[in-house]
C-alpha cells in the first residue's frame, strides 16, 4: 500500500466557484494532489468534465443530499445551506432533521457521507451531532477561512467534539478539505484557497474500490500542509515522524486519549508514545512552525492487529 494525495471538497462554477471543473481538475494535479472530488452545491459535476484533461482520479460527489448517485466513493452532506432552506420553519425542521435525513439519502443511494463544515455558523455541537447516526467521517478542519476549524491556544472545538465522540464510543474519523472557490490571484487570508486542506489516503491503488474501501476504513490522515514521514504502530507504542521541508523547521507532537486528555507533549521532528493500557484510543496533533497541522485518525487499543496491517504495510 502507498500513500495517495486527494481533496474531498471543493467547488468549480458549475456552482460558485471560480474555475471551470476541468481548470480545477488540473489546478490539484499541479500542486501535486493524486485524487479530486469537486463537490459543487446542488449539482452533480461528472468525473469527465475535470479528469480528462488533468488526468486527475475522479471522486463523485456533491455538497447537498438529494440528487443522483452512482458509482460513487462519496457524496459530501451539507447541513448548513439545508438549513438555511428550512429557516422559516426551524421548529419544524431541526438541523439535525435534515442532517439525518440527507445521510440517510446518501446512504440508500450507495454514497459515503461526510458531515461539512460542522461549525460554519456554529451550526453544530457534540449534543446536536451525537443523535445523528450512519455517519462515519466529518470534516475535523475545513480550511476555508470562514468555518471556524483551526485550533487556537486552548480551544479546539472541532477537536473536543471529536473526543466526546470517540469517548462516547463512536468511531468516527476526521478529515481535512480546503473547501476551495478560489485558485487564482491575488491571494488574500479571507479567500477559501485551494491546496489548504487534504488527506493522505493509504490505498492499495487509485482504483474506485480501493479508494472508497481505504476511505470507509479510515485509512487516511489529515493536513494543512505537513505530511508523515514515518508513522508506525506496535502493541506497545506508536510512533511518528514529519517530513522536515526546511533544515529549521520545528514540530509539537501532542498525543490524546480518553476524554481528550493530553497524555504527551514533545518538541522536535519526530516522537513515540508507550500505551499505558487505559487510553481507549491515542490519536495524534502535529503543528510546525511553518505553520501547519496534521491530524491522524484515532488508534484503538481493542483493534491494534487490525490498524498496524495498514499503517505499517
């Protein structure tokens, strides 16, 4: 298995993006993305209308509920625009309503949900979100500017409710988007950016099957820009490695468990953490001093054969 580069979500003009699918499509084969889903608003835009020309793979997928679906590795969910449709009628139509119901849509169809941007507009909380089932994969950081997805010194709220999930016993996996509508200068910290969220999906190809069954499973990690140099679990510990990009580049390796608790803290370029036993899960948050993240999926302790076949294969 190697590690594939992709973009869940973003958005061509065939709704209210700035480029045409197939200068999208060639915009993230530029910048080195292996896989695209362009997931525009209300509309389905073909795989051929972007993979053509760029030679990217394709991944269907929209940004609403309710349209066709075939053949399909995802279709994204987008609770916030649904509920702004139903505003008038909040009472009679709770956004976690319109949540379940497009899931539940999406999964009929065949697709994979992903829960979008839960706190664009705050929409989202753990008490709303943990009533929602048949979901597996929500967006830990949207990296649009407007959706509130990146950590700041002592608050993390895309984080906290991961935990409370994972705590809850929920296995649920976060991952990384850029959101993007905009690929072209000027360049301002207000425009949603291609290239600023992404996952690395490790896959035993880039066939359609063996992206969604990488996907399902949670076989990825998520990033605004740092990628893993080496990532290894054993029976008694896990441990990580960034890709240095830059002689003085500087990462914080933070290791969380059970109810989000830090259970380790260390400084360099790369780190290890011995189980305790009691952690339930560990997951880990890299930062840089080049300013990015990178997330990885959560590691259960009842299941380390399982995960130790992929991330070390």
């Amino acid at each position: 298995m190697q590690y594939f580069k992709g973009n869940t979500h973003c958005h061509s003009n065939n709704s209210d993006g700035e480029l045409s699918p197939a200068e999208v499509g060639m915009y993230y084969k530029a910048i080195g993305y292996d896989f695209l889903a362009i997931t525009d608003h209300f509309h389905l835009t073909e795989p051929d209308e972007y993979s053509q020309p760029s030679e990217i793979v394709p991944v269907v997928g929209a940004e609403f509920g309710g349209i066709r679906l075939a053949d399909t590795v995802g279709l994204w969910v987008n609770c916030a625009h649904e509920r702004l449709s139903c505003e008038a009628f909040h009472d009679e139509c709770p956004v976690g309503d319109v949540y379940q119901k497009n899931i539940d849509n999406i999964l009929n169809a065949g697709g994979v949900p992903i829960l979008c941007h839960p706190f664009w507009h705050w929409t989202f909380d753990y008490e709303k979100i943990k009533a929602v089932t048949g979901w597996k994969h929500f967006e830990l950081c949207n990296a649009s500017p407007d959706c509130n997805a990146m950590p700041i010194p002592g608050y993390a709220p895309a984080e906290e409710m991961w935990d409370k999930l994972l705590s809850n016993g929920q296995r649920v996996f976060g991952v990384a988007s850029d959101d993007a509508h905009k690929y072209t200068a000027p360049y301002t910290p207000t425009k949603a950016l291609g290239g600023r969220g992404f996952i690395m999906l490790k896959s035993d190809g880039l066939g359609s099957a063996a992206l969604r069954k990488a996907f399902e499973a949670g076989q990825f990690y998520s990033s605004t820009g740092a990628e893993l140099k080496e990532y290894f679990l054993t029976e008694n510990s896990i441990r990580v490695a960034v890709n240095i990009t830059k002689d003085e580049e500087v990462c914080s390796f933070e290791f969380f468990g059970f109810n989000g608790e830090l259970l380790q803290h260390s400084i360099g370029s790369e780190a290890e953490y011995n189980f305790r036993g009691d952690e339930l899960y560990i997951r880990i948050r890299i930062a840089t001093t080049t300013g990015h993240w990178l997330w990885t999926q959560p590691v259960f302790l009842d299941d380390l054969t399982a995960q130790m076949s992929w991330i070390n294969g």
